[in-house]
C-alpha cells in the first residue's frame, strides 16, 4: 500500500551539499599559486593570478549558497505539538537528518467548542475496530498514524498542529531519507465530516513540494464529494474503517503494538496543543456546563468543548 516515489525538490538544506562542494573547489583554485611556488616556483602573476581570484569568489558564492540554503526556519525549533522523527523498532531505519518542508496547515489559537472527547465505554477495546478511533483522542491518534507508516517501512518525520490544523507525516524511504515520497494528513476531528475543500487544501500542499500522491487519514468520515475528488485527484482517503482495514494487514504482534499506543494513559482524555498536558474538567461559572480546560490556566487559554455532560472517569 505504499506510495509510488515521486521525484520532489529536496527540503530545506537540499543546497547545502552543492555549496560545500563548490567551496571545496573555491579554496582549491585560490591556493593554486601558493602550490606551484611551492612545487616548482612558478611566479603567481598572470593567469594563475586570475584563477585565483576566481577561486575567492567561487569562495564566497558557495558561502552564501551554504546560508540561503540552510533556510532560517530550524533555528526556533518545533511548534507547539513539536515536530517528530520516528523509526519503528520493526522498520529497522535510521532517523534522518533533514526537516519536513512547513505546511500550510495551522491550529486556531482556541480549540473552544472542538468535538474531540471520546465516546464512554465500560472499558478499553481489546481488538481493532473502527470505535477504536472514536475513544481515543486527538494526540493518541496521530501517534498510532505515524507508528503505522513506521512499520510500514517508512522513515517518518511528523509535525503536529494541534486541533484540529491535525498533523503533516512525511514519509520517506530507507534508501534516500532526505527526498520525501509521499505525505499523510492526520485530521481528528470527530463529528467533522472533511470536505472536498480541506482535500483541496491538502492537494495545493502536495503540489507545492512536487508530490504526485497523498494520503488523507480522518477519525471521523469524508462527506461524499469529498472522497470521491481525493479519489480522482491521487488523495487515498481512510476514514476509520479504511485505517482499520490497513491495520489488520500489519503482524498479530505489530497490531498490539499499535492498539496499545492507542490505549496508552489516559487515552480518552484530550491533551492540550499547546502544554502538551492533559486537559482537566471545568465547570462554566455562567451556566454550570462542564468542560475542558488546561490545567495551566489562566496562563494558557486552551479549551474543548465536552461531547457529554460529564467526563468520563477511569
């Protein structure tokens, strides 16, 4: 099921290699009259004089490659939600070195009214079922997409948005981990049906970086057009019966591995984007209505909306 390679530019710092090539040869032409006196005293005037000089600016040119190249945008370090590189202990790859490409994708400052808390169950599901993905919440299931993709094969690099900009995994091969090969959005959202828009959005993302196929992973469901035009337009769109069906191709072994990252902690308990913390009950001082809240108020804001009157207590 993997994706067909595709031919992108290089991310950020694809330049590098050339400009560190290029400084080498710089250095070398400019050292050229110091070697041939040394060798055979040849006088440093003359030709070997500008060849010289061509090898400083060649100098100087591959510095400025070198910096452009490198882009500004890994000296902040990750986002909220952070950016992450996985390899599966079963994928047997290395962690590349490279940053995914930005993506257009962002969170809203507020996750106010977002329909992420899971449905009650008397106790955890013990096998994989589509109602695996409505319990768990918004972090769990992008942790469970990108270790998929890693057992898949796949040197992984994620980046997550948070509720619900969701999450960007690049997927790259083992034998050329700087060039991705496809990219996956993870989009949580429950009770959200993603729409032909959001495929649209995503589809301009590919474009961008020159992917020729994507993968569009939901929680929820795709409203009709929506799946029909990621079907035509090379999006492979899985709702959570699609994942399920890809999920039970994996080993017994793997299968486990992937539900009990699933059901990991308090899996039905929403995490902050921003903290990265568990969210805790709160009542609303207006109308008594019960809902979810960062536990590092007031200096973060963050808020979720409750599916249910009460939150579910283990």
């Amino acid at each position: 099921m993997a994706p067909q390679k595709s031919r992108p530019q290089p991310p950020e710092g694809g330049l590098r290699p050339l400009a560190i090539k290029l400084l080498v040869a710089g250095l070398l032409m400019a050292s050229l009259p110091w070697a041939l006196a040394q060798a055979a005293g040849v006088s440093s005037g003359g030709p070997v004089r500008a060849v010289a000089n061509l090898g400083w600016l060649l100098s100087v040119l591959a510095g400025l490659i070198y910096l452009v190249g490198g882009g500004s945008g890994r000296r902040g370090g990750p986002q909220p939600g952070g950016e992450r590189h996985s390899t599966h202990p079963s994928a047997g790859a290395s962690r590349i070195s490279t940053q995914p490409p930005a993506s257009r994708f962002s969170p809203s400052s507020r996750m106010s009214g977002m329909d992420s808390e899971p449905d009650a169950l008397g106790a955890p599901p013990s096998v994989w079922a589509p109602a695996v993905f409505r319990v768990i919440e918004w972090r769990r299931f992008e942790v469970v997409l990108e270790a998929y993709f890693a057992q898949a094969g796949f040197v992984t690099s994620s980046k997550s948005h948070g509720p619900d900009g969701g999450v960007d995994i690049w997927l790259y091969s083992r034998h050329e981990p700087g060039v991705p090969v496809s990219l996956v959005h993870g989009k949580h959202s429950h009770g959200k049906k993603v729409t032909s828009a959001q495929v649209r959005e995503f589809m301009n993302v590919l474009a961008t970086h020159q992917l020729r196929r994507g993968l569009f992973a939901t929680a929820s469901m795709f409203t009709p057009d929506g799946a029909d035009y990621a079907r035509t337009h090379h999006v492979q769109p899985l709702d959570p019966k699609a994942l399920v069906e890809l999920i039970e191709q994996r080993t017994p072994e793997e299968q486990k591995a992937l539900l009990s990252l699933a059901l990991q902690g308090e899996y039905w308990r929403p995490t902050c984007w921003k903290c990265q913390i568990k969210l805790v009950e709160r009542d609303d001082a207006k109308d008594g209505k019960r809902y979810w809240g960062c536990a590092n108020d007031p200096i973060c804001k963050t808020t979720m909306g409750m599916r249910r009157p009460q939150a579910r207590r283990l």
